[in-house]
C-alpha cells in the first residue's frame, strides 16, 4: 500500500492507520479538522456542477455526500439498480450521510505501485513477454495440475516451439511470485496452556487489508450502499420496509454514535469446520472467511463474484488431556484467542476508525464494527461462550427453546459480567474448576470472548439467523421426520413417486424417507411438494403445524419484508404454538431408537423466535445464507487442498491462494488497462462466469440462465426480412415466452391432431374461437360458455404446425429487473409410458384489469396445457389470425375457500354439461405462469397410480403454492 497523507497538515505516514490514530491524538492539532471541514461544507453553496452527480470530483480535500442512493423522481430499487419511483416507497436516509475525500487510491494505482511497475511501462504483460503467454502461464497456474505434470506439460515438442520465457513449473510459479499481490499471508506460532499433539500454527491475513482491497475493488463500483437509510411502504410511513443491511435499525443506531462523516463498513464474519480429504485421511480445516455487509445481497450472495474473502486457517490441534471435555473446552479457548489476534485490526478500526478508498479513489474514513457472524448453532454456541443446550442470543435453556415466545437477549453486558462472577470464584488456569464454575451459568469455559472488546459488537444482535442451517436443516431433521412417521413411509414415499415430474425439478421416484447425504438443495426440493402430498394422511392438528412452519420459512425467505409481512410471520409462528401439541400426543416426534419425545428441547425452534426480531435489526435473513460461504469453502479450501502434497495442508493452501489471487488481480488488472475490460464490463463477466459455480445447497439453478426478455427486445428492432415471422420469443407484462424455431410436427391437419391429442372438440373450438375474434370487443379470452360450432365447421386453415412444450420466463416476484431461469411447459401427445400424454398446468389471464403476479387468481385462471399450435392459412385466403401462435387448454374449477389445515384451494376439472372437459382456444400471449397441481390423494393414495398417469386420473387437485418462492407470494396472500 503506497504511503498517504494527514489531509490537515500534510504529514506522511506509511498507511490509512497511522493517519487515523494521527488524526486522533488532541496534541497533534488535526483532530478538530473534519469537524470544521463539515462545518465548512455545509455552509458552502452546492456548485451547479455537482448538483446532479454526488460523486463529482472537486477540489483536494473537498469532501462529498458519498453514494447517496436518491436522485429526484427516481429510488434505489431492491435489486441494487436505478429505476423509476413506480412504487410509492418513501426513503429517509441518515441526515449526515459520509464524506467522502480526494488524494484514495483505486485498484489500478496499487497495481502501479509495485516493483516491477517499470517493466510494465515497456511490456505490460512483465514477467511474460506478450498476452499469448500470459494466457498458457495463466491456464496452468489455475488448472490444478501437480508441478510434475506441468513440467511434462512445458516438455511436448508442440509446446517447445511456442517459445516460452519460462521452461519449467518452478520458473513458471517463480514468474507468478513477481505478479503483483494483495493481502499477505504470515504465520504465528500460538503458545497453549496444555500440551497438544502438534505445534499450533495460525495462518492468517491483516482482515483489515483484505476488508480494504473488498471495498476498494472495481467489481462493487456501484454496488455498496454507504448510508443508512430508512424505508416505508407508504407516504404516510405507517409500515417500515426491510432490505439490505442498511435498511434495518441496527445500520443507523451504529451511525448515530460514529463522528460525522464517518463510514459505516460493516464486517461478515462466517467459521465452520470443513473436511478436506476425501474418504481417508480425517483432515479438518476451521477457514476464517470474511465479506461486507455494505456489498448489495444479490452482488454478495453470488459465488462468482468473490465477496467472501479466507482470512485465516484456524489451528485445529488434537490437545492431550485425560479429561474429552476438558480438550472440547481448550479448543474452544483456542479459536477465541486466534480470533482476537486475527480481528485485532478491526477492533481498533471500529475504536479509532481508518481511512480507507472506496472502487473510485475516494478516501472514506471508515469504522468496522462486526455486522454478521454466519454460523451453524454449534458454532455460535461456542463464539457466543455458551455450552450446550443453551441459546447462544436468548438466556432460555434447553426446557424452554419450546416456548411460545422470545426470552432476553444475551448481551455482551450480562456475559462478561457472568464471566466476572466465574473469575472470583476459580482461577481461569484451573481448567476443571473454571469449567464447573461456567457450567453455573451455562457458559462453555472460555475466558476471554474474541468479541468482548469489540466496539458496537453485541452476540444478540451480529448472531443473525441463517437459513440453510437454521431454516432448512431444521426443516429435514424435524418437520419432515414428523410428517414420515404420521403418514407412513410406505405411503408417503409411494406419494412422492407418482407425483408427475416437472421439467427442471427433481422428482423423488424413490420417495425421501430412505435419502443418504441430504443437501440443502435437496431439503428445498422436498419442501416443494411435501404439504400438498401429506394432505388428508395425517390428524389435522399435525397438519396444521407443519403447514404452519412452512408459511413461516416461505415468508422469512422473502427479499423484501415491511411490517406487514412480520405481523404474518408472527402469526405463523404462533400459530405452530397454539397447534404443536398434536405432534406430541400423536407420538410423531421420535428420537434415537425410535423412541418418543414429549418435549420440545430443539434449540432452531427457540432460534425462530429470534427471526423477527432480527429483520428489524439487521435486514432480512437471506442475505446472511451459509450457501455463499459452503461454496466459498469449495473454492477457498478444498480445491486449493487438492492441489497440495497431502501433508501440512494449511502452508500450501495458502500458497496456492496467494498465486491465485496474483493471477486473477493481474488478469483483471492489465484487462482493463489494455482497453479489453471496463468497469461497466465486469458485472457482465462476472455473470458469464457464473455458470462455471457448482454449489449443490444453492436454491436456484446455476446454469447461466438464458434472458428471453433481452431476445426478444433484440428480435423486434430488427430489419423485416431478416428474422422468422412470426417471433418466436416476445414478452407479455412480466413474462417472456419462447418457442423453439422448428416445430416438433411441421405441417398436420386439423383432424390428424384432433386424434393425436385425443381433442374431439378441437374442430369447433378453433371455430368458436375465430368468431369470438370477430365479434368480441374484449382482448382476453376466457375458457368457458357453451359450445357453438359444430363438428364440421370451416376453418379459413387446414394444416397446423404443433409445439410440444414451451418456454415461460417470468421476473422476481419482489423485483421486475431480476429474470427467473425459464421453466419449460411440455403438452406432449401420448407416447411410451406417457400413454395419456404429459400436459403441463399454467396460469392464464382472463382479464385485462388485473395482472400478473400482483393481483394474484384475481382475473386468472388455472389450465391444463393441452396444444400449441400455428394455423397454416389456405393459400389465397386472408384472415386475421395469420401468424399467429394458439393454444388448447382444460381449466380447472377453483375451491373459493382454502381448505382450513393446509391453506390451499381444491382444484376439479370443468365440465360441460355433457361431462367432457372444458376446454377451448385462447392466443399463446395470455399464458402468465406456471403452476404446480399436486393430485388429492385422500387418506390412502389408490395404487394404480403411476407418475405418467396421476394428472389425468386424479379427480381433485390441490394448488400447490409451495412449489416455488414465486408462486408463494403470487398466491398465499
């Protein structure tokens, strides 16, 4: 890092740190300057320039309202972009927002800063001669291959010839040795109190450097929110509305204490122990990762783009002491002392504050206080210096995690002073007796919590709920186990079988109660289904409660939450309460052996109620999910750890990172100093990258996704004559639709498809709809009313062209910008074990007053997809359906209530009055969604049941709204 400047008197000093502790120190007569400067600021008139760009540059030393997310007639969308104020959100942002100052430095300046900077005036690739080079050495550095085959590699006559610099593996990471770095790593031997079986060595980074070169990084240019800010879903701010970090009370409660100007960065810490070998070898690695809290949630939460950052290899030694708990207790006492050594530079950003320069160049004086620590329950028991069956953020107890509402918070307050107690009473160095003093408290031991001088760190409040661990693991372990048992394993797992499988969606052919190495993925793709399927097969006060539960993890998973939603997730809880005794007196609830449990000692069940009051604080809970640190673990750990020797894992690890980081800073570095890459370009690379992630916890698919929106923008600016006609892809409101360019059945008549499909009414209903055409002023087509042609009407067509599925895309139910992946839609005609065909179910929109998916099954219908089709006009006949894509589709009749246990509306097949299903044409462009039809099975599911015939033989249907976080939103409320 080059040397920096006193902004006041201009003194040098070797980094931001010494200039804050400089600038803080009453005797050295700058500690009043940024007070005056404020003062200076805010009497000064804004210059007509500046007016309309907050990040202006001005003069040296000016300061500037920093990323002030409010520009007239436009709001910070909840997706992280600039969009119109459609909505009548009203947004007050902390009245002194930070400052921010010339003289920073940006990415590319560090990069210029190294030793080898003069190469590069001459050859921009040094230590490689040209790009070409850079691209082979590039390649081989980050292929994994072992250094011995690298040299095989280098040896090929092919490969001589390209006359490379370096001839070997060791030249080659020699050479990546010389490429600029970032954060260092160092070791330190760590001195215990008992002896252990290997020497403890913690390998560590400064987390204050690599929380800089986070912040200071070209790819969050745009994507870090810097000012609190609070939000309200109406002018009349009655109900306060949840986002990010920012947008909860903790974010400005912390900036109200901070100096003014001052930056507000809050820290992300995520531990967890992690194996690194496969099969043999019982390796663990305890890796340290860090991230922002500021770094937008849909920016941070992608693997791809490289938020969480390894901090440190915590040691993870085999202790010698007579006593295993006694060893449980001196581990603990071990990870608390490295984590007060690794995160003192923190602790004294938080006390003092440090300058630090923001993606721009902007100096920012900044404080750290910790945000987020991301832990499973066993870890945050151990942080939070609590032993078992204890709440590591409420002072309950095991008996008490059953309780029907939320107990106090643990402050930092009530355990140090705990802790005082302990300390008068035994010798921390006598293990046993500190131990058994602790154990009064039900505190696990440890002497000196890392968070304990930690300023504005508070364990209620940084312990913030995570969802993979504390929403869907508690969901298999507990709910789902109930649900087996009630219903039968049998039963429930011939239910899951026969349920027709979707297209993109695991379908469970083995039921789930026999599954081995559950995932987080997998508890989500259970979680789908699992209501509607045990529906009807368990007493009703069990379904009350586990449906209860469900609407409570839908609703906590929502990336927007106002008072509103809190009130509904409140009373999901409660209602749980009110109903959770019929699990018990069924004997549902079994533990080891099967035997039955008649308490409620479940510490992710006392952690709910701490969600709420969490939202509040912190901003919604999915932007603290353990997917982005398990993957980061893949990434930062495992691999790396492939690539070693397997022997003393953690000094190679740490190698290999160090030369990957190398790599990927020179990359993106000479990238955009080469003109190939700007800093508008990164966020698309980093998206074209994302489908090189594999991450089997993740809720979504990671395969790129495919935009139909920006296709068929491109298709309708394009020169007639040159794209087909009609389009295959267009969009309608909120949905993209797609269909392939050649149909599965190119030219066939009317009749033909009529058989085919098994659609004897397909003649007069291509008849009735043309007329409806004709004469209708309504632009929606509904299916219903009364068949009018006959089986012999004239149609202006003979021949159609048939589809056998297509594609739906729709946006984010709580942001339009952001597109789903596309789910597709088959209405196959019957073939192989499909002997009745595979006809998906779809929303359709009825009326043009009401749309999709804000107004929900108001002016929509639920249909089955029977046909796609294009009408091939008769030559010489003009008509106005020419070029045009249609649909046949069967609607179902919708219960008007909701079944009082599990909340979803019964579903039955339309029926004319001669008992055929109702059924007739409506144009492509009125299909909104799909949605997912669960078959009523009743008490007992009938036998003859096959996942290939379910939907056509069932006689009621359930409307699935648990199929997906869309749907649940579109049609819960």
């Amino acid at each position: 890092m080059p040397p920096t400047h006193c902004p006041s008197c201009g003194k040098e000093f070797r980094d931001h740190t010494s200039v804050a502790r400089h600038m803080s120190q009453p005797r050295s007569g700058c500690n009043t300057w940024l007070q005056d400067l404020i003062q200076l600021h805010s009497t000064l008139p804004p210059s007509e320039d500046s007016a309309d760009d907050p990040m202006a540059a001005g003069d040296i030393g000016e300061p500037h309202e920093s990323y002030r997310e409010q520009v007239e007639g436009e709001y910070f969308d909840r997706g992280g972009n600039w969009s119109k104020d459609c909505e009548a959100e009203v947004t007050d942002y902390f009245p002194e927002p930070p400052l921010a100052f010339e003289e920073g430095y940006t990415f590319l300046s560090l990069f210029d800063a190294d030793e080898n900077s003069i190469h590069r005036k001459t050859n921009l690739y040094y230590p490689f001669s040209s790009w070409k080079e850079w691209e082979v050495a590039a390649w081989l550095l980050r292929s994994g291959l072992s250094m011995g085959k690298i040299d095989s590699f280098l040896s090929l006559e092919m490969i001589k010839d390209l006359r490379l610099s370096f001839r070997s593996a060791k030249e080659l990471r020699g050479r990546a040795e010389m490429l600029p770095g970032g954060p260092r790593w160092k070791s330190q031997v760590i001195r215990t109190s008992h002896s252990t079986k290997t020497l403890v060595i913690l390998y560590w980074r400064d987390p204050l450097e690599c929380i800089a070169s986070i912040f200071n990084h070209p790819l969050f240019h745009n994507r870090l929110d810097l000012t609190p800010r609070k939000v309200y879903s109406t002018s009349q701010k009655l109900s306060r509305v949840y986002t990010e970090w920012m947008t909860g009370q903790h974010a400005w409660d912390m900036q109200s204490v901070l100096p003014h100007g001052a930056t507000l960065l809050g820290v992300i810490l995520s531990s967890d122990k992690t194996c690194i070998t496969a099969l043999t070898g019982n390796c663990v690695a305890h890796p340290l990762l860090i991230s922002l809290a500021n770094i937008h949630m849909n920016t941070r939460l992608k693997s791809s783009s490289n938020a969480f950052l390894l901090t440190a290899l915590l040691p993870v030694p085999k202790f010698v002491h007579k006593n295993k708990r006694m060893k449980g207790v001196l581990q603990d006492r071990l990870v608390h002392q490295c984590l007060d050594i690794i995160l003192e530079p923190w602790k004294s950003a938080a006390r003092l504050g440090v300058m630090m320069s923001d993606p721009i160049g902007r100096s920012h004086y900044c404080f750290t206080p910790l945000a987020s620590y991301i832990a499973d329950t066993p870890e945050a028991m151990m942080l939070a210096c609590v032993g078992g069956k204890t709440s590591p953020v409420t002072m309950a107890m095991y008996k008490q995690f059953g309780d029907a509402f939320r107990h106090e918070p643990r402050t930092k307050s009530t355990t140090l002073a705990q802790l005082d107690i302990v300390r008068s009473h035994a010798d921390p160095h006598n293990l046993e007796a500190f131990f058994r003093e602790a154990q009064k408290f039900r505190l696990n031991g440890v002497e000196k919590p890392f968070w304990s001088d930690w300023p504005l760190a508070e364990p209620s409040h940084f312990f913030t709920p995570e969802s993979l661990h504390h929403i869907h693991k508690q969901f298999y372990d507990h709910d789902a186990q109930w649900i087996i048992i009630a219903v039968g394993e049998s039963e429930l797992d011939f239910r899951f079988s026969v349920l027709q499988p979707t297209t993109g969606y695991r379908h469970f052919h083995g039921g789930i109660s026999k599954l081995k190495q559950v995932t987080g993925r997998c508890h989500r793709d259970i979680q789908r289904s699992i209501i509607a399927l045990s529906a009807d097969a368990m007493p009703p006060g069990i379904m009350t409660s586990v449906r209860a539960l469900m609407h409570f993890r839908y609703l906590v998973q929502s990336p927007c939450i106002d008072d509103d939603n809190l009130a509904r997730i409140s009373a999901a809880l409660d209602e749980f309460h009110a109903n959770k005794h019929a699990i018990i007196t069924a004997g549902v609830r079994r533990g080891k052996g099967n035997t039955t449990i008649d308490n409620w000692y479940i510490p992710k069940l006392e952690l709910m109620q701490n969600i709420v009051p969490s939202i509040r604080s912190s901003g919604v809970i999915s932007q603290w999910s353990a997917d982005a640190t398990e993957h980061a673990h893949i990434t930062e750990v495992k691999n790396p750890a492939r690539s070693t020797n397997n022997n003393n894992y953690d000094p190679q690890i740490c190698r290999y990172l160090d030369r990957a980081d190398k790599c990927n800073r020179f990359d993106l570095a000479i990238g955009l100093l080469d003109g190939k890459l700007s800093v508008e370009d990164l966020e698309v690379v980093r998206e074209e990258h994302e489908g090189d992630d594999i991450d089997e916890d993740a809720d979504a698919d990671l395969r790129p996704i495919t935009d139909y929106f920006t296709i068929a923008k491109t298709l309708q600016h394009k020169k007639a004559g040159s794209i087909p006609i009609p389009l295959r892809s267009f969009v309608v409101g909120r949905t993209a639709l797609h269909l392939a360019y050649d149909p599965s059945i190119r030219n066939i008549g009317v009749d033909e498809v009529a058989v085919m499909f098994n659609l004897p009414d397909l003649r007069p209903a291509l008849a009735d709809f043309l007329h409806r055409e004709e004469t209708s002023e309504h632009r929606l087509h509904a299916i219903s009313g009364p068949r009018r042609a006959g089986p012999e009407a004239e149609l202006p067509f003979d021949k159609l062209q048939v589809w056998f599925k297509i594609r739906l895309q729709e946006t984010e139910f709580h942001d339009a910008h952001k597109i789903r992946p596309a789910q597709t839609l088959n209405c196959a005609p019957p073939s192989g074990p499909w002997t009745s065909g595979c006809y998906d179910t779809v929303i359709i929109q009825t009326n043009a007053g009401q749309s999709w998916p804000t107004c929900g099954l108001s002016g929509h219908s639920v249909a089955q997809l029977r046909l796609l089709m294009r009408p091939i006009g008769k030559s010489g006949t003009p008509w106005s359906w020419e070029d045009q894509f249609i649909a046949y589709l069967q609607r179902f009749d919708i219960s008007s209530e909701r079944d009082p246990t599990t909340q979803l509306h019964v579903l039955r097949r339309s029926k004319r009055s001669n008992g055929s299903r109702m059924g007739d044409i409506i144009p492509v462009s009125q299909l909104r969604s799909p949605v997912h039809l669960v078959p009523r099975f009743g008490a007992t599911a009938d036998t003859r049941f096959t996942a290939y015939n379910s939907m056509e033989h069932a006689s009621e249907f359930w409307l699935n709204y648990f199929w997906d976080k869309n749907s649940f939103f579109a049609l819960s409320a």
